[in-house]
C-alpha cells in the first residue's frame, strides 16, 4: 500500500504534467522554444535531477541532436544542436529508435552486458542514473527525452513514464505545428511575393461560411480595407451590378464541375471609380482537415481593357478615315484639272490688308464667314487661306458650285445617295458635306441654292446632322461651312429668294472684297502675278512692262476684277514678243469707233468714257484731266463745246 508521500509525490507530478500541457494551449510560436525549456526545468525541479533535455532524432546520421535543455546549478553544459552519434550509446539508440523501448536505470551496472559501449558513455559522463523516453509520431521515433542524474542515484517511478512521454507528445506536436505554420506561412509569402509580382491577388472562398481569405494584393485592388472580415457577400457587393448574376452563376458552375474558371468582370470603388478585374480559379472538395472551398487569382484590367476600348475606336476611326480617304480621292481626280487661280494674295492696298486682318482672326475659330463680293475678287482664293490657317488645314477644302449644279442634282452632290434613290443611282455616292467630315467646305454661289435645300442646309449647319437622299439613317458631320456669293443677300431675304433664318445662320463673320477698280495699288503685283504662272506654260519669259501700259491697266474699271485681269495678261504674253509685255486694256463700249462716227463724236465717246471712269472727278490725282493728259481748262473747255454735261443724280 502506498504511503502518503508517494501519494503526494504523485498528486504533485500530476499537477505539474497537467499546468505544463496547459501553457501549449493556443501558445504562439515565437514563445514555444523557452516555453519547453521551462517545461523541462520544472521536470529537472521534480526529479531533483541535474539535465533533461529533448533530443530529435537524425535517420540520415545515425544520431541525436539536442534541440532543448535545462541544468541544474554546476553542471557542465552541453550546447544545443550537438549532434550525438549512435557510436557512443549503440545500445540505447537502437532499443530507443527502433524498438521504442524505455532506458531507465538507477545505476549503470544495471544496464545488460551487451550495453557495454553505452556503459562507458554514461560513466564517461557522469551519469549515474538516467530515465530515456521515445516519443512515437507516426508509428516513428522522432524525439526522445533524456533525464540525467549526475550526483544523486535516483529510481525512477514506472507510474511517471507514460505521463512525461504524454507531455513529450505535447512538445513534438507543438514544434510539428509551429513547423507547419512555418512551412506554410513561407509557401504564402512565396506565392504572395509571386503573387505581388505578377500584379496578382490571391482568394479562397469557403462554401461552408462564404468566408472569405484574400491577400494584401487582392485588398488593395478592391480597396477592401486591411482589417475588415470579408465574404462572400461582401465580394458581391464590390462587383458592379450588372455582372453580379454572372459571378453567382460562374461560382456555381465550378463548384458542380470542378472545371478552371475564368471571369472578366467590374468592381465599384469606394470613390465611385470603375476597374475591370480578371478572375481564375478551380474548386477543391472537401476534405478531413479542409472544407469545399475555391481558390484562385485575381488581376487588375482595367489598363488593358482602357486600351482594348481605344484600339477599337483607332480600329473605328482608321476605318472610316479610309473611307473618307477613298471618296475624298473621288472627289480630288475630279478637281485635279481645275486651276485654284491665285498662288496668293495681293494685299500692298489697304482695303486687303484690312481684309486679311479680319481673315486671321476668324481662321482660328470654326465659325461660319459669309464672303461677298464682284465676280473675280478672289472669293475661292480668300475661303482656301482661311482655311489653311485653321485647325483644319490637315485635310483637304471641299468646293462645291452651287450655281454649276441643276437643282435636281445639287442635293445628291451635297448630301449624297444611297444606290436606287432615284433612276439612274446605281451606286451608293458620298456627299460633299461626307467628305468634308472634320474639315472645311466652301459653297459658293450659295445664293443660287434652290429654296427647299436651304432648308436641309440650315439643319446641317445647326445640328451637324443629315441623311442621304434615298436614306432614312441620319449622319453626323463635324464640317466649318465658308459661303460666298456676289448677291446682296439681304435683298435676295427681302424678295423671298433666300431663306432669313439661312442668311442669319451664314452671315456670323461676314466679309465682304473690295473690287479691284477700288484698289489699283493691288493691279501691278497682280500683273506681275500671273506673268509668273503663265511664264513656263506658254514657254515664254518677260522682263518688262512698259509704264504707260501699266498706268493703262490701273485706270481701267475691271468689271471682272482679278479674273479678267489674268485673261487679259495671258492673252498678251500669246501676242507679245521678246522680254516686251503689250498688254492692253480691253476696249470699252463707249472707245469703241464706228466708222460713221466723226471726230467730235469719237473724242465726245472718249471723254465720256473717262469721266465715268473717274466718278466725274475733273481735277487732281487720277482725275479725269490728268488721264487725257490735258490742263483743267483745256478739257473744261473742250466739254462745253462738246456738250457735254454732268448727269443730274
């Protein structure tokens, strides 16, 4: 019967076994290595013994490493990771390791004689009695705990055994599981690091829970916050609404087929802001230690899909500027015979430079210029500057005539046709107002357009929208409109022959050039002009311009302006020979002589014919006495004789 020592010896030991199993409950893994040191200084305490250590077996050197030991006072240390080889202890190693017997003995002749190598050892040592216990995982041997004695014999109670190799059990599970989470926290930090590397967030979704487990990564794209618990649930929320059904459905469709899945979808920020994600993933049934989950990778699009979007509209607008390349080549080898007439213009007159002063400030903009003027001012030539000074100069001006048209054509080369729209369309054509798409078009002669069209054009010029003749689709047209006419538009909108609303539309800047009888200072670098471009078509080259012929042309009232200019200069370079130019005039009705007529009527024809030149201005510079070459009183004279009279107004 066991006295009431040995019962309290006991109760003691079981006390201390049971307060050491309870501090490795949830101990974390940074405190687990001085928590089984303290754990064997308590059995060292109990034992009133000098070392215990646990040691871990090494199969591939025939040895045992010491991973942790406690000491009594004085006793001579062994360091950790010391590796004890089999050679010292044969016996014992092998009846420890693969026989998973306990060494125990009070003294060490105890021990059989076949242990006599260990023996050596152990007296070697300083160990007189000594308590080895292997701790089975796995049906193996992998640690054992070594308790030495070294001053003191000690008997070891058999009653202890199974409760100190219960507590080795609890230290080899503990540094299995801390193993474990390292193992598996250094697999996450590789993959998170891959992961991360790849712009890439990694997710698991547990079936069970709808719990949800996500990387930094995958919070930071769906500026989930750090600390917040996140689910199933609450991804849903994230996502944008109209893809939320298909997440659900393609979640589903993996957990029935366990096929990889892939999903582009959207996720709302807290911002309000829009991103477009990438989903794959593959799910896993469950298992003894895991559930059904589903695992996979997310990865931020939204670059890719912002440049997928601009692809297409490059893609769009490629393809529609080679269809506009296309008819604007239709429509320049119609255009390529044409002459445009001046190279430039000439501006040494005031009135011009004040006219292109008004020119540079509206080329700029994209609002609509009426341009006014006489026949042969220049109106093309004034429209194409405007352009080539605007934003719009990279693509080329479209012209239309709209006096050169019969109405019932004008609306189909404005607004174009689809094939069929009436007899005779058997093809699809493209308007002037399609080829001109972000650039400019010149109507001139805009007032002779037909009454009903200017209503479709005011429309164009308001909305920017229109259909095709034969077409119910309407079209939309980015185009600056630039008219010209040699009407007084006013009076045409008083006598019901221009629509109001139209002249208003057109006339934002307008402007109106001077004819060429009201700046003569412009007619000899005009001459000079076309001598140039006429030179090498004609094969001929002037050097000289006689004065009195060039006086001739500044007097004369030019009722075509600069285009009849241009004809009258090429048709004196055909007549004239060597570097000479003789250039005229042309003859006025008044100058022209019947042969009937007698002097006096000849010379009354020719002072008229100056008089009404002149504006009826007798005297000063460009007065009518200067151009006959006569004195003031001479030619008043020569008028009361010939009878002639200042018209009353």
């Amino acid at each position: 019967m066991k006295t009431i020592a040995e019962i309290s010896e006991r109760l003691r030991f079981e006390q201390m076994i049971s307060d050491l199993s309870a501090r490795f409950i949830n101990l974390p893994s940074e405190q687990l290595d001085s928590e089984i040191e303290n754990a064997l200084g308590n059995v060292l305490d109990f034992f009133q013994v000098d070392r215990c250590g646990l040691l871990h077996t090494l199969p591939d050197k025939d040895a045992w490493q010491i991973t942790h030991v406690a000491y009594a006072e004085n006793t001579a240390r062994v360091p950790k990771s010391t590796d004890l080889p089999r050679s010292i202890n044969p016996w014992a190693y092998d009846k420890l390791t693969k026989e998973g017997e306990v060494i125990a003995f009070a003294r060490v002749a105890d021990m059989p004689d076949e242990a006599h190598v260990d023996k050596q050892t152990w007296i070697e040592w300083g160990i007189r009695s000594n308590l080895t216990i292997p701790i089975l995982r796995r049906e193996s041997v992998v640690h054992i705990i070594a308790i030495n004695a070294l001053r003191n014999e000690r008997v070891w109670p058999t009653e202890f055994i199974p409760r100190l190799q219960m507590l080795g059990e609890i230290f080899v599970t503990a540094l299995e599981r801390r193993e474990a989470e390292l193992t598996l926290r250094d697999s996450e930090e590789r993959l998170s690091l891959a992961a991360a590397s790849a712009e890439a967030g990694l997710w698991v979704i547990f079936t069970d829970t709808g719990r949800l487990w996500a990387t930094d990564q995958l919070r930071e794209i769906f500026q989930f916050s750090p600390d917040e618990d996140l689910s199933f649930e609450r991804f849903l929320e994230a996502i944008y609404p109209d893809d939320r059904e298909s997440a659900r459905e393609t979640l589903a469709r993996c957990l029935q087929t366990r096929d990889l899945i892939r999903l582009e979808y959207r996720i709302v920020l807290p911002d309000g802001g829009v991103r477009w994600i990438v989903s794959r993933g593959r799910s896993f049934p469950a298992t003894t230690v895991q559930p059904e989950r589903v695992m996979g990778v997310a990865i931020d699009i939204t670059e890719r899909k912002a440049m997928e979007a601009r692809l297409r509209e490059q893609l769009a607008e490629i393809q529609q500027l080679k269809q506009q390349l296309e008819q604007e080549t239709i429509y320049l080898r119609d255009e390529i015979m044409l002459q445009h007439g001046h190279e430039g213009i000439i501006n040494r007159s005031t009135s011009m430079k004040q006219v292109l002063a008004r020119v540079e400030q509206v080329a700029v903009t994209d609002a609509t210029v009426l341009l006014s003027g006489e026949t042969g001012t220049g109106k093309e030539l004034l429209a194409r500057t405007i352009h080539n000074l605007s934003n719009r100069k990279e693509r080329s001006l479209v012209t239309i005539n709209c006096a050169a048209l019969p109405p019932t054509l004008i609306e189909s080369e404005l607004f174009g046709r689809e094939k069929g729209a009436y007899t005779g369309a058997l093809t699809r054509m493209a308007g002037r107002f399609e080829v001109a798409h972000r650039s400019t078009l010149f109507l001139d002669e805009v007032a002779e357009l037909p009454i009903d069209l200017q209503a479709k054009l005011l429309r164009v010029l308001e909305e920017g929208r229109f259909e095709r003749l034969g077409s119910t689709q309407p079209l939309q047209v980015d185009v600056r409109i630039i008219a010209a006419t040699n009407r007084d538009l006013a009076k045409e909108v008083a006598d019901g022959r221009f629509r109001s609303d139209l002249y208003y539309r057109l006339s934002v800047f307008p402007l109106s050039i001077p004819p060429l009888r009201e700046r003569p200072e412009d007619i000899p670098p005009l001459v000079w002009m076309f001598v140039k471009q006429n030179e090498k078509k004609l094969g001929k080259r002037i050097d000289h311009i006689p004065r009195r012929k060039m006086d001739a042309l500044k007097r004369y009232t030019w009722p075509g302006n600069a285009r009849e200019l241009r004809n009258i200069v090429e048709h004196a370079m055909i007549t004239s020979s060597g570097g000479r130019l003789d250039v005229n005039p042309p003859m006025r009705e008044s100058q022209k002589v019947s042969f009937t007529d007698t002097l006096a009527d000849v010379e009354r024809k020719h002072i008229l014919g100056v008089l009404a030149q002149t504006g009826w201005r007798v005297t000063g510079k460009n007065g009518a006495a200067e151009i006959l070459g006569l004195k003031r009183t001479t030619l008043q004279a020569r008028m009361r004789k010939l009878g002639i009279k200042r018209p009353t107004p």
